[in-house]
C-alpha cells in the first residue's frame, strides 16, 4: 500500500471509527509493509531458469558443485566485493579471500552474519555445513572449520553462484 493509498484510507477510517481505531489499523499496514519488503525473493523454477545461466542454475537451485580449479574466481585478485550471482545480496568482501588450494574460491567470513544461513547437509555420504544466500535461498557452497585466523573458517563457495563487483580506484 502506498503513501498515499494509506493518507486516503486513514482519512475514511478516522472519519468513520475514530482516530484510536485508525492508529492501530495504519500501524498494522506499516508493519506488513515492512514486514514484505525484508521477505525473502520467491520464484518459481521456471522463473530462475529464465533468470540465471545454465551453470548458476545447476548450482545455486539444485546445489551443485562445479569442479575444483574451473571456477572464474578461484586466482582473482581484484578488489571487490562478491555477489549472490541469483539475487545480488553482498555476501563476501575480496579482502578477506585466500587462496585454500582446494580449487575454489574461498573467504574466512561473510559481509556480516546476515547474509548467508548455514544448514546441515548429509547428502554424498558426509555431513557438511552448506552454505545458501540469506535472501533468495541459493545454494553457495559448504563451510569449514580449517580456515586462517582469526576465524578458523573457510567458507568454500562455487564461482558460478556468484558475481563480483569490483572496487572504484
């Protein structure tokens, strides 16, 4: 509902129940409002298929694994921030890259906490700790508990689930 939509809607509403009635109502559609906007992205198969290469799809929609050393930014070096390759959502700064030597690109920690959720996995017989986008659900890769200081961690991700944008000198 929009600004103006609500203006419009708490005018009859005041004129009509009152302005107690009226504050809950308009605090209530604020809420949803922002409630809606901090929703996670929902499509449909067909709708990321249309939307991601053969390759992201394989990857970030049926949690596929590229082969090591294939990826694009397994030896970049360029400063940057990496993307969600599906919904964009800023998941990892180039400064904390390293390289692991297991063939992808791998960083000792996120952005912030927020931008990626971690789940169990025990497909293939191993139990890992996946990692997917916090705003489309796309699966990224799996972390680690053998990365460098001061983390520990080595968030090992597939090239084709993301982007990188790169810094403005």
């Amino acid at each position: 509902m929009g600004t103006t939509n609500t203006v419009v809607y708490s005018y009859l509403l005041i004129k009509n129940f009152g302005f107690y009635n009226v504050f809950i109502k308009v605090m209530l559609y604020v809420i949803y409002d922002c409630m809606n906007k901090n929703s996670k992205i929902q499509k449909t198969e067909k709708e990321w298929k249309e939307t991601l290469s053969s390759d992201e799809f394989c990857i970030l929609r049926k949690k596929g694994t590229e082969p090591p050393f294939t990826g694009k930014y397994v030896h970049n070096k360029e400063k940057g921030v990496y993307t969600c390759a599906a919904c964009g959502n800023e998941l990892f700064s180039s400064d904390v890259k390293f390289e692991s030597g297991t063939g992808w690109p791998s960083f000792w920690e996120t952005l912030s906490n927020d931008k990626v959720e971690l789940k169990t996995d025990t497909s293939h017989g191993m139990k890992r700790t996946e990692v997917v986008c916090s705003n489309c659900g796309g699966h990224l890769g799996h972390m680690f508990e053998d990365g460098p200081q001061p983390t520990g961690l080595r968030y090992c991700i597939n090239s084709a689930g993301l982007h990188f944008k790169k810094t403005k000198l």
